[in-house]
C-alpha cells in the first residue's frame, strides 16, 4: 500500500512574514527554554524586535481562547498603569497582530503561531544567585496578581482546568497502567513510586480550603517559574512576567508555590545530581518580602495560613506530573533524553523532602512577614 508523504514542518522565516514583511525579516533564531511551545526571536530591518511562538496544539486545543485571555489580560494591566500614573516596569506582554489583523496565524498542519512584543535589554536566569533577585521575582508576581485582583476570574477561559489540581494528577498518575516487570524498576522509579505513596493523603489541602471558602479564585499566572521572570540584562530588576498561556482562574497559592519551589532551588530544574536539590531559606524570605511588599494588604489570615502547605505541594505536584509524564513516554514535556522527565521528577522530589525537613523554620518566616 502507498503511504501518505509525511507533511514538512512549517518553516518559521515563512510563518513570520505573516505577521512581518519578508523583505523586512533579517534573522530569526530559536529562542528560550520553553518546555511546551516552540519559540523563535525575529529582527526585522528597522531594528524592531518580535518573538514568534508556535502553540503546541496537544496542550493547548483552544488557542483562540487562550489569546483572548493574553488580550484580556494585557489590555487591563495597562490600564491600571494607566489610572495610576505609575510605571509598571512593562508588566504587560503585547500581543502583536498579523498583516491581516488577526491574533493569530493557522498553518498548512493547523498549529497556532503568535507573535508578541519582544523586550530588549532583558534576560531570563537558569538560577537565583542571591536575595535581591529573590526579592525582585517575589515582588514581580505580587504586581502581576495585585493589578489583577480587581478583574473577575469568571471572565477568563481556563485553557488548563486540571493545572495545580494535585488530586487529578494524583489520579491521573493512579489511573496509569502498571508494566507487568514493575517489580524490577530502577531504584529511582521505585523511590519516585514510594515517595508519592507518602505524600498522597495530603493531596487534597488546598482543594479543601478552597471548597470551604477559606481561599478564593482569581487571576493567577499560572506558570510563574524563574524561566517566566524578565531581568534587566544589566541589572537585577525583574521587569515582568511572560509566557502568559497559563493565565486562568485559580488559587494565588499556586502561583506562590510555584514562584518559591523554582526559585528557591539553586540547583535549578534539571539538574544531574536531584539529590543536592535544597530548599534556600533566606532566598525564601527575601521572595515573600518582594511578594507582600505588594500584596500584604489584600491577604487574609487563612491566606498566610496555607503558604507553607502550596510551597510544599505545588513541589509534589510538579514532581508528579514529571514522574508520570515519563511513565507515559515523555508526551507533554520536552526532553532532552528518554530520561530528562525522571532526573525532573527525581529533583523535585528530593526539593519536597528539604522543604519538609525546613518547615518550622520556613512557619517562622511566615509568621514573622505576616
């Protein structure tokens, strides 16, 4: 039987002279370290500057209504600069239009390309190297959900309803099917198994407070890792947070959690030794202060009360969903080797254990910024 020809990849120089004259285009080269879309700086001739990101469709099914978020959101950060008559060191991220008008472009394989403001003079880190970082991240993402406290959560579609539901990727883990030589796993699989098993009755505090009315949805990021920070390319202030595709209805918690778990980990994400993965105290300390210089005045008691818990279970759950990711064949993340999701998982893992060793100290800091 004659097979199909395997269609050719889109070439991105083509993709970008949808939303910039060809003739205008003078380089376009990869750009960052995204694990989901696929990413690529433009400059064009006048000296203007474009990031051209391609969706990845098996994460993101609906990317209308993820750009409708981007624009929702963006428009009304503006706005609140705007009213306050104060610089927001470019806390918005421009959506740029095609030569149509359009959000978004289609291409011969239907994958969504964008195209956003590029912000030169920036950088991102691999690493927090001391407390003022810390401090700045910290403070970038209590600017982000403080201009966004007042925009209803109800008006955003929820491009990832499962993220941070640490009992659905629970489940989600459960529900996979056990190989039949399961008993002669590596060491690594069978700690990875062993340490879930341990932490799987707590999995659901946060859902819980929520359902209670302890805690409250709003705007979150969503994504708020290190990687999602913009620096200044000769300073240390954070100008802004980017890869918005997350922005959803949600829990601030995550977004905490998630901030402090990427942050606080000199190691870093994918290290090769997991097992010297630490949670940093100090840099802990400094991230909160940046975060409440901002968002104290809007927290409640049971706000402050459920740090410690997402800090420590964002961390589980992000580990989960590496370790089950790479049961399931490395389908959602991007690898560098068939191994890459278990040294992530292993990593976050181990992060768990000093974060739980540390958790009267990381209370006291708590309790002591409250």
């Amino acid at each position: 039987m004659k097979q199909d020809p395997i269609s050719p990849q889109p070439d991105p120089v083509t993709i970008a002279a949808s939303f910039a004259a060809a003739d205008d285009i003078v380089a376009l080269t990869p750009h960052g370290r995204g694990l989901i879309n696929d990413s690529y700086l433009v400059r064009c001739r006048d000296g203007t500057a474009f990031l051209l990101q391609r969706l990845n469709p098996a994460v993101f099914p609906q990317p209308a209504a993820l750009l409708q978020n981007l624009r929702l959101v963006s428009d009304h950060l503006r706005r609140q600069g705007e009213q306050s008559g104060a610089a927001i060191r470019r806390q918005a991220i421009k959506l740029l239009p095609t030569r149509q008008q359009q959000d978004y472009h289609y291409d011969e394989q239907g994958a969504c390309w964008r195209a956003l403001e590029f912000i030169e003079n920036s950088r991102t880190l691999s690493a927090i190297e001391h407390q003022g970082q810390a401090f700045e991240a910290g403070g970038a993402l209590g600017r982000f959900h403080r201009l966004l406290a007042d925009l209803p959560p109800a008006l955003l579609h929820d491009p990832l309803p499962t993220l941070h539901i640490l009992p659905w990727a629970l489940a989600h883990y459960q529900g996979l099917p056990t190989p039949a030589d399961s008993g002669h796993d590596g060491a690594e699989v069978v700690f990875c198994r062993e340490f879930i098993h341990r932490l799987q009755g707590q999995a659901l505090a946060l859902e819980q407070a929520r359902a209670r009315g302890l805690l409250v949805e709003q705007v979150i990021h969503g994504d708020p890792k290190l990687d999602n920070i913009l620096f200044g390319s000769d300073n240390d202030l954070a100008l802004a947070l980017v890869d918005l595709d997350t922005i959803k209805p949600g829990l601030i918690h995550y977004d905490i959690g998630d901030c402090l778990r990427s942050c606080c980990n000199r190691a870093g994400e994918s290290s090769s030794s997991p097992t010297g993965a630490e949670f940093d105290l100090e840099l802990a300390r400094a991230l909160l202060s940046g975060y409440l210089e901002e968002m104290r005045p809007l927290l409640t008691s049971a706000d402050f009360a459920f740090i410690y818990p997402a800090a420590h279970l964002i961390t589980f759950e992000l580990g989960l969903r590496f370790f089950s990711d790479y049961l399931e064949g490395n389908r959602y993340f991007k690898v560098d080797d068939p191994q890459h999701n278990l040294r992530r998982a292993l990593n976050q893992f181990h992060l768990v254990e000093s974060i739980e060793r540390q958790q009267p100290d990381l209370q006291k800091i708590i309790t002591e910024l409250t």
